[in-house]
C-alpha cells in the first residue's frame, strides 16, 4: 500500500499561490507607502514609491495595476504638491492592486 501523500501538482499549485499572495501584499504595501508619504507632504518619497510600484508591475506584467500607478505619476509633478485628482488616482490604484490576481 501506498503513503499518502498529496499530489505534486497540489504543492505546485499551493506554492503558486503563496507567491501571488506575497506578491499581491507587496503591493499593497508600497501602495499605502505612497498614501503615507502624500500625508507626510514628502511628495519626493511619494512619486519614488509610485514609480517603483509602476516598474513592478509592469515586470509583473499586471497592466491595470501599472496603468493605475502611472495615473498616480501623472498627478505628482517634478517639483511642488500633487495635482488635484491625485486622491481619486491613489484609490484607483488600490483598487487594482486588491482586483489582482
């Protein structure tokens, strides 16, 4: 009689998962470090972090998640405070990182 033991694609598929976990949680990480430093008024932080966010992404090839944080780029400028609709932006982002899959 045979050990019991689960098949090899149940563990591959279990590893699969915790890696979309892991990755879905880093992400929503930098996305609250983005909120976080917008709050703190260091905007400098703040467009660093959504550019990071963006290069990840899209080397994730999660185009809605990218695409929200570009959004949120286009918001923040070089120099100075965010543009208004930068809020509306971050949320958007967020969305697409909790809609990841």
């Amino acid at each position: 009689m045979f050990p019991s033991r689960a098949p090899a694609y149940a563990q591959a598929m279990a590893h699969v998962d915790e890696e979309i976990i892991l990755t879905r949680a880093h992400l929503a990480l930098e996305a609250s470090a983005i909120g976080h430093a917008m709050l703190d008024g260091d905007y400098e932080e703040a467009r660093f972090r959504a550019y990071l966010l963006h290069s990840q992404a899209c080397d994730l090839a999660l185009d809605e998640v990218a695409d929200a944080a570009r959004d949120v780029l286009g918001f923040m400028p070089v120099e100075g405070q965010p543009k208004t609709g930068v809020g509306r932006a971050l949320l958007r982002l967020c969305d697409a990182v909790s809609a990841t899959r």
